[in-house]
C-alpha cells in the first residue's frame, strides 16, 4: 500500500499544474488545487475504507495539506536551504524506485507521457519542498526528550488503554555482499575497458550506452545526463568530467555505484553536458558460493566459541550500519518483520545463529546472512520498567503532538492562510 501511495503522490505532482481546476486553498505564495485535494481523499478513502464523499474526511485532509504548506512557508522563513546534491540525491532515489515499480524506464514514461529529463524538472521542486518541511520540523522537534517524570505520569495516565505489547524478536545479523569481492571488481573493469577500447577504435558511443550501461536513467537516451552544475554527480565523476575537453572520452572512472566512461559534448560556465556509460559490480554463481561459504565457517566459528558475534559483525559484515553496532538490528514486533524473516526467526530461540540464507534488498540488490535472536520477549501488559524505552517514545510521541499542534496554531497567526470552499 505503501508504493501504491508513492506513485498516487508523483501522479498529483507531475499532472496537478496541469489540470485546469478550482483553486481551493492560498497558503502565503503556495496554492492547493480540488484536482490535488481529490487525490489525497481517495488514496485515504481507499486505505481505509471510508465513503471518499464523507465532508468531515475531505476537510481533515485539506487541513493536512494546509499545514504542510504551511510547514514549507516556515521553511523559507528560516532560510532553510537544501543543497542540490542533497535533492538530486533524494530525487533519483524516488525515481529509481518508481522504475523498479514499472519495471523499466520506458514504460514509466510511457506510462505518464513525458521523457525522464521532463519529470526531473516537474519533480525536483516538490522534492526540495517536502526535504524543507521535513528539515524545519527536525529543526524545531527533532531534539525533543522526556524526563523520568514525565514518562511515568504518562504511563499511570494511559497504561490501561496502550493494549498489549506484541513479540518481540531482538536480532543481529552479518551480512555479506557477493558484489564486494576483488574478483567481480577486477572482472567489472576489465569489460569496461573493453567498451572504452571499442569506443576508441570508433565504435558508436550512444548505441554501446543503450546495450550496456547500467543507468536506467540515462542508458535509453544513449548515456545522455543533460546540463547539469557542479556539486550534482559524485565528486569522482565531476573530477574526471570536469577536466574533458568538448567530444573528449575520460579514462575508466570508478564511483561508488561503479565504472563509468565520460564524454564531455557541451560545457557552458559551471554546467556541463556530459554523457556516460555505467558499469555496475554484479555477482555471479561463483560469487555467491563464496559468499555463502565464507558465512558458514563464520558460523561454525561461533559455534565452536572462538571470539563472538560482535567480532565477526565488526571484521566481517558489509552492513555499514550495523557491523559498528556488532551486527545489531534491534528490537522488532513480529508484525515489522517480513513473512520471510518471519518464518525463519519464528522456530529459532534465544542465542541461535540460523544457518546462511539470501536476503534481497530490492529488485536487483541482494546478499547473504546469518540471523542470531538475542531475545525473544513474548505478548505481555506494559510494565513501567520492563517496557521503559517504549513508553518513553510513545510519551514523547505525545509531547511532541501537543507541541505542534501548538505551534501550527501560531503559524497561522503570521502566515497568511485561505481555504476558498
């Protein structure tokens, strides 16, 4: 429901400005159309189950989307500013997401009538928008805490309506990434030297893009990324691109994502046109058995007792955000988890190390771990000291509602406002 919601959100965004409708909300230089209000009311209604004609829903809604205008108008105020790397970075996370969605690049522009460069341009402003309201939200209620105090006279106020606090698995893994191996590296460059070779000894750069370059957003139009300033690409790239002469071709160029080859086709001040062609790091059978291996005798290692599971995490795991904390995912309600996990975590119990199984990370990304269960807490009542950090988030869930309402009260006061039905 989720990626169903994404995708309502960028239709209203490319297609708002161009339906010809109603005006029916003013917040300081930002309006709401009906067509906007009409989309939210149905994806809720959908969502819910509710009557999309319930009048007390649709103004729920518009108020919703009063305060985020709002929400933007406080950002401009406070001279928020998000960097182009930033939205750049934040936009083609979203349209990477909605490829992988339609399964391809053209069908997505197939799909909403306009080129890739098109719904750049149409999504980049609302994605700068949303980053600043986000931004002064955490500026204003990102540090938000509760005392001791606080949390317990929540909790004698509200524990008879919390509920019941569901299982809960505390888990770590280690994780391995076929794809990191100097073996697949050093395959990787050596086929885009070959392309590089090819397009020295004249073969036609745009058609080798199409045939091979991994970027979906660029391989169609022939490697072509447009005109774009300085402080877009990752520094590597800009590095090499910068440098190139009109029609000149870079040497191999690695970045975080891969290979790239570089033509540099117009430069006008600090904005270039380049295009390129992406070589990703992929794995294969081989890989895969290494991967697999190489956590097996991890395994076996624990088992027999040498050093512990934070040891290996740390050395070994290519999960960047959990091998510091010693392979720890956290805490997790058995509804957070997916049916796989689910199901494998589920027969296991506390201190058990399952043995390696394939963890997909998307539709092209995926590798391999092994799961330790650290705890298993099972449906319980709330207890002021078994479930405090709990009940601490929640108190300061509360807080900060009752702050914000608070305060969006006072942006009304200064900022100007007008909802027109």
């Amino acid at each position: 429901m989720k990626k169903i919601f994404l995708i309502l959100l960028f239709s209203s965004l490319l297609f708002s400005q161009e339906i010809l409708d109603r005006i029916i909300a003013v917040v300081n230089n930002e309006i709401i159309l009906q067509s906007e209000l009409n989309l939210q009311v149905a994806y809720v209604a959908a969502q819910r189950n509710l009557d999309p004609a319930n009048p007390d829903l649709k103004k729920t809604i518009l108020d919703r989307m009063v305060e985020e205008k709002l929400l933007y108008a406080q950002a401009e105020l406070d001279s928020i500013v998000i960097s182009n790397e930033d939205v750049n970075s934040q936009l083609e996370n979203q349209l990477n997401f909605f490829i992988s969605q339609y399964g391809s690049l053209e069908r997505m522009e197939q799909a909403y009538g306009m080129s890739i460069d098109k719904i750049r341009r149409e999504l980049r402003d609302e994605v700068r928008k949303s980053m600043m309201s986000n931004m002064v939200q955490q500026k204003h209620f990102g540090q938000l805490d509760a005392t001791r105090r606080e949390v317990r006279e929540f909790f004698e106020e509200y524990q008879d309506s919390l509920g019941l606090i569901p299982e809960r698995f505390e888990l770590s893994h280690i994780f391995i990434n076929p794809q990191k191996g100097e073996r697949l590296t050093a395959k990787t460059k050596v086929f885009t030297q070959a392309l590089l070779d090819s397009i020295k000894a004249g073969a036609d750069f745009a058609a080798l893009a199409k045939k091979f370059s991994d970027d979906p957003g660029s391989a169609a139009r022939g490697g072509e990324l447009g005109f774009v300033k300085r402080g877009v690409f990752f520094p590597e790239f800009e590095a090499a691109a910068f440098q190139l002469q009109e029609g000149e071709i870079s040497d191999i160029v690695e970045s975080p994502v891969g290979f790239h080859i570089i033509q540099m086709l117009e430069r006008r001040g600090e904005s270039i046109r380049t295009r390129h062609i992406l070589v990703k790091v992929k794995s294969d059978e081989q890989a895969d058995l290494d991967a697999i291996e190489m956590l097996t005798e991890i395994r076996d290692s624990l088992l027999r007792g040498e050093k512990n599971f934070e040891y290996f995490a740390r050395k070994y795991s290519d999960d960047t955000e959990t091998s510091k904390l010693g392979g720890s995912l956290g805490k997790f309600d058995v509804s957070q988890l997916d049916k796989t996990l689910r199901d494998r975590v589920y027969g296991m119990s506390i201190g058990e190390i399952s043995t390696p199984k394939r963890l997909d990370l998307d539709n092209k990304s995926y590798g391999y771990h092994i799961i330790k269960v650290n705890n298993r807490i099972p449906e319980h009542r709330p207890t002021f000291e078994g479930d405090y950090d709990e009940i601490k988030q929640l108190t300061i869930y509360h807080k900060r509602q009752k702050l914000y309402a608070n305060w969006i009260n006072e942006l009304k006061e200064k900022i100007y406002w007008e909802v027109r039905i």
